[in-house]
C-alpha cells in the first residue's frame, strides 16, 4: 500500500486526483527523487507499491562521458583560474 505522503506527492506530481501504477512506471529512480515531498526513504515504499501492481521504476541511463568537449573545457577553464593546475591524463583516458 502506497504511503499517504507518497501518494499525495506523487498525485500532485501527475496533477491527477487518482493516481495509476502505469503512471508511476513512466518515472525513473532519480526522477522519484526530484518530486517535491519524496525522497530516498520513498523509494521503497513506491516500488513495492508497483510490485503489488506488477509494474516497476523505469531504469536510468547513466550520463554519457563526453571527454574533450566544451563542458571539460569550461571546467577546465574554471578549475584554472582558481589556481588547479590542469594536465592532461597520462594513461590515454578513462
């Protein structure tokens, strides 16, 4: 049974007054998490609610690691001009 808390965030979240599993399943982990009024102890309780109803999160795919690219260039920048000094890997990358 999903939590009062849990299902009044997760309603509110939706903007719907009745809340479905399928809809839940469309969220994944880290969305769960950056729901106002849910957090890692919500977790739990929401995906035990979708096992009863045969559904689960949705999985996360991790963030690609862009190597070379205008951000690690902009982090670079940043980092240097607080006194880091940067240096390119020795090893050839990750």
């Amino acid at each position: 049974m999903l939590s009062i808390r849990a299902r009044n965030a997760l309603c509110n979240h939706f903007d719907v007054p009745q809340l479905l599993p399928q809809q839940v399943a469309s969220l994944s982990r880290d969305d769960v998490l950056r729901i106002n009024h849910l957090g890692p102890k919500s977790l739990p309780v929401i995906e035990a609610w979708l096992a009863e109803h045969s559904c689960e999160l949705k999985h996360s795919s991790p963030a690609p690691v862009v190597r070379n690219g205008k951000l690690e260039q902009q982090y670079a920048r940043y980092l240097a001009s607080r006194g880091w000094v940067i240096t390119p890997p020795t090893d050839g990358g990750l």
